[in-house]
C-alpha cells in the first residue's frame, strides 16, 4: 500500500470490534514498504476501487413525514442497502473524526421544507458523486467504516458508525509513520504546499466555469426538444385546420387541401426529433456535467482540507506556542520575585506539560503536511478525467448530431408533396430565391 492507513477488516459488523477487548497495538496501522509519500495508483485503478449506486426508494412513511431513502448499492461488496441522509451525515462525521487530514468531500445541503422533485434528484446525485469519491479513496475504501455503511444493514447503523471511531483515535494516533513524518516530507514542502495549492484553486474556477457551460448546452438540447416538439404540432394543427375555405379562394382548393394532407404527418417526424433532441441532453446531464460535477467535488474537498490544515492545526500550533511564552515569562518573573517553592514547581510542571504540547502540535503538523502531500498526488491522478469528460462531450455531440441528421434526411422528401402543381419549385427549395427576401 502507498498510504501509511490499513485498517483491519471487520469480521463481523453486527458485532463492530469496538466492543470487543483489544490491546493498543492493534488500533496502530501497518507501516508500509517503500517510501510511503508516493502513491503508484492510476486513475483506472481508483475508478475500478467501487461502483457505487444511489436510487431514490418511493415515498412511503406516514402521511405527513415523508423521509426520503435511497437504496445504495456496492458493486465491490455486492449488497444493497437502505440509507437516509441523516446516516450520510453521520458518515460523513465520522469520517472526518477520524481522517482530519485527508479529502472528505462535502455533502449537499439538508433542505428541511418544500423540497420539490428536483432538489430531490439533485441531491441525489451529489450523494451519488460522494460515496463514489469516498469508495474510491486509498485510506477510505480499506477502512471498516465504509464497509458498515456500504453493507450493515440494520436499523441503527447510525450508532455503529459512532461505536467503530468511539476510543479509536484519528488517523495521527493510529499510523505508525505520524511520529516519522517530517523524515519523509521534502524540504521545500511549504513552497510545494503553496504552489498546489494555487493551481488547483486555478484549475477548480476553469472546470467551474466549464460546468456551466456545459450545463447550459445540455439546457439547449432539452429546450430545443421542446421547441421542436411544439413546432410539429403546430404543424399537425394546421394540416387539420377544419375551417371552409372562401369561396373567392375556390381556385386554390386542390392546392390548400394537398398542402394540409402533407403538413398533417409531419408532426411524427418532429417528435422524434424532439426525442433524438431529449436524449442528447440527458446524455450530456449524464456523461459530461455529472463527471465535471465529480471532479469539482474533488477539487472542492482538497481546497477544505487547505482550510482545515490551516484553521486547524497551525492555529493551534500558534496558539500553544503563545501560551508556552506566557508561562517562560511568568517562570522568569516568579525566579525574580523569588516566590515559594511550590508555586514554582506547579509553573515549571506546567511548562513541561505545554512543552510536551507543541511537540504533539509539530508532530500533528507535520503529518498534516505528509497527508497533504498524498492528497495532492491523488488529485493529479484524477486530472486524466479530462480526457474522459471531454470524450463524452465530443461523442454526445457526433452521435446526438448523427441521429439527428438521420431524421432530417427522412423527412426532407416527405416535404416534396409540398411543392407538387409549382412548376417553379417542383422540390422543396434548399436555400431562399435570390435578393434580399424581406426587401420592399
């Protein structure tokens, strides 16, 4: 393994083995061979980790508090399982209980009232990216708490996701390389921190804004379907018109009823291209802007644990040194002042126990920067997704426009009962006559 966290496997996941007696040794993780810092993973191998499903169950609790459940479903654990999004919050808890220095992407937000079919799917769908993200992360996809979430299939599967991390300590108390960290880490790791860290905020606002657009293509697709789909109809509405014709018009007659005849079946062909129209925006939903969506999910998570590095332990580190140079100079000044023995002794204690702190902090920081470090690694191993979106925009495009293609050269001669008894169009015109058409 590349990652310094290897957990064991849970034997028994109704029983989880926090309640079971074990020794300390057996909470610390295996250290790996190697040097731990690289990881030698591929985007096919991360993608082949798990395939994870998330299906909405239909409604069915109660009359007025209707929960929403979703079948989740694990192609690498071979189970289904019911889960609301209250257990994903736990999930989500837990795990940045337990791995504070790694990506834990975020979960979409919880809408308490009026949440339309459409939050609904949309939720969905970001649970989806999620738990495939998680599924597929080194550290996560070995450790016992995705393999309760993914296949325990209990009523209280929230309390057992409590119960695994209860007592266990984070991924710092448990890896056997924290304490060796820094040993591994590069000497200019904080220049290297600033400057990943720059480039992926660089690359996260570029797929930002090409998720939109790609968003608003896909928009086109379906509003272009309904356009299409209204304009066959109208169609259809003229060709059926029942109204009489004028008698001043009587001449035309033959004319006007061969034209409604012809213009009555065209609303089929327009239909289906509507359809052709429907399914190539879906398909762009499917195949390019939920894979954007996955990679901003990704990149989102890594600018968090940017903040939490931050936030977290340098801001404690900062403050304990703080605290340790207020306690020197009151030492300095109770040796001054000469003061009694015992308050000296109770401030020296306590310098020692601070001393002791910052070591903890050093260490946690440096470890932080080791956990960094693989996180980065991990998401340029994704950046070939690129190519992979853009395949699947490409493909959509060629096939959708095919298709489309297709149904247009169909009905092309269908039109040409349109032009019958003209002797100056006897087939159906390609481009206007020439002059400007709208001239006075």
């Amino acid at each position: 393994m590349s990652y310094c966290v290897k957990e064991r496997a849970c034997s028994d996941l109704a029983k989880p083995p926090v309640n079971e007696p074990r020794e300390p040794e057996q909470f610390l993780m295996q250290a790996p061979q190697g040097n731990p810092l690289l990881l030698s993973h591929t985007l096919q191998e991360l993608l082949s980790k798990d395939s994870v499903q998330v299906e909405l169950i239909p409604e069915k609790k109660g009359l007025f508090l209707k929960h929403v459940e979703y079948e989740v479903s694990s192609k690498r654990f071979k189970c289904s399982v019911y889960r609301r999004y209250n257990d994903f919050v736990v999930f989500h808890e837990m795990l940045l209980q337990k791995f504070p220095y790694r990506m834990v992407p975020a979960l979409p937000p919880k809408r308490m009232l009026g949440a339309d079919r459409e939050f609904i799917e949309s939720r969905r769908r970001a649970l989806k990216r999620f738990i495939n993200l998680v599924a597929r992360h080194p550290p996560f996809s070995e450790d016992v708490l995705l393999k309760l979430f993914l296949s325990f299939s209990g009523s209280d599967v929230q309390n057992k996701l409590r119960e695994l991390v209860q007592g266990v300590g984070d991924e710092f108390m448990t890896c056997r390389l924290a304490t060796q960290a820094k040993d591994f880490l590069p000497a200019d790791i904080q220049a290297q921190f600033a400057a990943s860290r720059e480039l992926i905020r660089n690359i996260y606002n570029s797929f930002y804004k090409l998720r939109d657009r790609a968003e608003r293509i896909a928009s086109r697709a379906i509003d272009n379907a309904s356009d299409l789909l209204i304009f066959g109809k109208e169609l259809s509405a003229l060709g059926s018109d029942t109204t009489p014709l004028p008698s001043w018009a009587a001449l035309n007659n033959s004319t006007w009823g061969t034209l409604k005849q012809a213009l009555k079946g065209l609303s089929v062909e327009f239909a289906l291209l509507a359809d052709k129209a429907v399914q190539q925006g879906k398909q762009e939903e499917n195949d390019v802007v939920e894979k954007l969506n996955l990679f901003l999910d990704l990149l989102q998570s890594y600018k968090d644990l940017c903040e939490r590095h931050e936030k977290g332990v340098l801001h404690k580190h900062q403050r304990a040194l703080r605290k340790y140079s207020m306690m020197k100079k009151q030492m300095m000044s109770a040796t001054v002042q000469n003061k009694e023995p015992e308050s000296v002794e109770q401030l020296e204690s306590r310098i020692v126990e601070q001393e002791n702190a910052i070591l903890t902090m050093e260490l946690r920081n440096y470890f932080s920067l080791y956990c960094l470090h693989q996180e980065t690694q991990l998401i340029h191993i994704y950046l070939p997704l690129t190519s992979h979106i853009l395949g699947a925009f490409v493909n959509s495009q060629i096939q959708g426009h095919k298709e489309m293609s297709k149904v247009w050269n169909e009905l092309k001669p269908k039109l040409s009962c349109l032009f019958v008894g003209s002797s100056s169009m006897p087939t159906p015109p390609l481009s206007p006559p020439e002059g400007n058409f709208f001239s006075n």
